[in-house]
C-alpha cells in the first residue's frame, strides 16, 4: 500500500493515518481502529463528549460518571463477570477535532487513548480513529483471559465503532439478540 491511499478500514490503520508519535502507547497493548461515518464532524464530536451517551453503544461500558476538572469515572464489564473501575482524565481536548485521555492514579487499570474526528478528504462523512493504550490486569495472562472471553479492548474497539457508526448514521443499532418480550406462558399439552 502506497503512503498516498486513504482507508477507513476497521481492521487496519493506513499509513496515511498513523502518525508514530500519536500511536505508541506508554502501556504492554495498544489498539489502533478507524471507520467512516457519513455524519458531520461536529455532530459526531459532540456525541462523544457528552460521555454519558457512550453506555449507548459500548457493551462493556455500563456506566460513565462525570467528575470536576474533565475527570470520569467508568464502571466496566471485564471478564469473568468483574467490574473494573476506570478513573481518567482528559488531557487534550480540541472541540469538533480530538479527545485524549489517560489514568488517573486510583484507577484500577493504567490506561490512555484519543480519539480523532476528521472530515474525509473526498467529502463522504467524518473518519474517525480511536487509539487505546493500556496494561491488563494479570499482564499476558490477563490479556489472554480478556481476549477468549471477547472482552479485550481492541475486540471492543471494534465493535463499539462499528455500533457508534450504525447509531449515528441509522439512529439505532442492528443486533442480533432477540427482543425483550413479554413474559411467556408456559405451555400445557
């Protein structure tokens, strides 16, 4: 791949994007994940920032507390059931163009990230990057555990931007669970 071709793919962040200095992260695993929305810039900011929307469509997200001076508090699904506590703190924040974060001291995981929202070069949407940087708890072990039990970061990366994606673009996100219904009788022969 040339350094000139753009791509959005969510698999695979292009030369064209990555930046070295913006995506090695201080900590043992790191995730670098990108995808087009065809939603303006601004609008797609704006819903990210309020962080209490991100629950929304982050799976493992189950709640976001916001604190005094750009802090959060984050209760997390980990594996096995566990909820983790993320503390952090927003370091860089640039209206309608980027949010950094990292740890804060008390957090139960060390942890920092952006995410960058930039209108695409040929007019079709907002790409949208998103680079985490962390040390699992239980080190290469823990990052196994995480991995096989589909609650690893860069699997929820993933996912949590194809959902944003599909939220922002459709206003609602397609999934495969069955609805919440009713409670059923039971069946008499």
């Amino acid at each position: 791949m040339s350094d000139n071709e753009l791509s959005t793919n969510a698999e695979v962040g292009s030369t064209a994007f990555v930046e070295k200095d913006n995506v090695e992260g201080e900590h043992d695993a790191s995730s670098l994940r990108a995808v087009l929305i065809n939603r303006p810039r601004q609008e797609l900011y704006a819903f990210w920032r309020d962080f209490k929307n991100l629950p929304t469509f982050m799976e493992n997200v189950k709640s976001v507390e916001l604190m005094e001076s750009g802090r959060s508090s984050w209760m997390i699904a980990g594996p096995g059931g566990m909820e983790v506590e993320l503390l952090s703190e927003i370091t860089e924040d640039r209206p309608g163009e980027y949010i950094a974060w990292r740890s804060m001291d008390s957090s139960d995981i060390d942890h920092e990230g952006w995410i960058e929202f930039r209108d695409n070069a040929f007019g079709r949407g907002t790409e949208v990057r998103v680079f985490i940087s962390y040390d699992p708890p239980a080190g290469v072990v823990g990052k196994l555990v995480a991995k096989v039990m589909q609650r690893e970061p860069r699997v929820q990366a993933r996912r949590e931007l194809r959902r944003f994606k599909q939220l922002m673009e459709t206003g609602e996100i397609s999934t495969s669970k069955a609805p919440d219904a009713a409670p059923r009788a039971s069946r008499h022969f």
